[in-house]
C-alpha cells in the first residue's frame, strides 16, 4: 500500500482530460453510473416542478381568502422549487443529458403529487406531505450518489437542506392555525 501513490499522477491526468474532450464536465474519473443518475435527477426535476405548480395554486388560493402571510410563504416555497429545478436542470446538461420538461408524464416522474386541497388547512398539509416525500426521495439519491459524484452529492444535500426548512416552515404555519378546518375563520386571525 505504501508505495501506491494517493493521486492519479499529474501527467495521467492531463492526458485523460485532452481525450473526449466534448465531454465536457464528464471526465474518465467518472465513476458513477451517468444514465442513473440523469434517470434520478430527471425525477427530482419532475418533483420540482410539480411542487411549484401546487405551490403556485396553493398561493393563489390562500390570496382569494385572504391569508396573506401563508400566501406569501406559499410563494415563497414556490420560488424555492423554481430554483431547484433550474439547479437540477442544469446538472443534467452538464452530465450530458437532457431535462425532461415535457408535462406528459410530470405526474408519474414526480415523487411528490400534486393535491389542491380545500382549505388552507389542508393545503398547508398536502404541502407537509410533498416536502416529506422530497425529504426521502432526495436523502436516497444522495446516498445512492456517495462519493462516485460529489457535485451532484452536493447540489442535492443543498436542495434537501431547504426542502427540511420548508417542512419546518409549514409545521409552524400548521401549528399557526392549530389543525383547524375553519378556513375563512382562521384566515381572519392570519
Ligand atoms: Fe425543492
Ligand atoms: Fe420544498
């Protein structure tokens, strides 16, 4: 073990990373098995826009009963998942695959579903549910990932950290409202 170097040596290097140069970021370094991890980025991307879309319902919804702070924090989260999926996007590009925005299917890529919910009660609840399901799904893919691709591994332990505030964020608004089904009513104390 003691002679065998830690890093591929120099010039090892700058050869591999002249070949497949149209490559781009995808060197022979590379260990992680690309198609998967495009296939579990393209479902995290799914989810992202599914979460922006009930997001934007939810927030839209929540303003025509005047809730306005959780309107806001709807929003918000909204705006969040935007830039998830742009971040996850752009990975995907960059690991020479292609993001799948097609709306056919979204629904069935996605981990997380989209419910409009009636009450701000309950759309306070679907999105806890959808963060939940983020939470799991997202905590997987990086494990899967490891250390075979730390850009990824990164980008998504970034993406979970904000998918746990977001969670703990809607606690707090649940907590706000107390569970109640009141909706006009509890809107009215918001
Ligand atoms: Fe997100
Ligand atoms: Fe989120």
């Amino acid at each position: 073990m003691a002679d065998k170097p830690f890093l591929t040596d120099i010039k090892t290097l700058r050869e591999r990373a002249r070949q497949h140069i149209e490559k781009g970021a995808v060197t022979e370094g590379y260990t992680a098995d690309r198609n998967t991890v495009i296939k579990l980025l393209n479902e995290a991307l799914a989810t992202e826009i599914v979460c922006v879309l009930r997001y934007r319902r939810h927030h839209f919804m929540a303003s025509g009963i005047d809730a306005e702070s959780v309107a806001a924090e709807f929003l918000q989260h909204g705006i969040d998942e935007q830039g998830h999926a742009d971040q996850i996007a752009e990975r995907i590009v960059q690991l020479g695959g292609e993001p799948n925005f097609n709306p056919e299917g979204l629904l069935t890529r996605s981990h997380a579903e989209y419910v409009e919910g009636v009450t701000l009660v309950d759309m306070i609840k679907e999105d806890l549910v959808a963060e939940r399901i983020a939470i799991d799904s997202y905590r997987e893919i990086i494990s899967y990932v490891g250390n075979e691709d730390p850009t990824t591994r990164r980008m998504m332990e970034g993406i979970l950290a904000v998918e746990e505030e977001h969670a703990n964020d809607l606690v707090s608004l649940l907590e706000g409202y107390g569970g109640r089904h009141d909706t006009k009513q509890a809107a009215s104390q918001a």
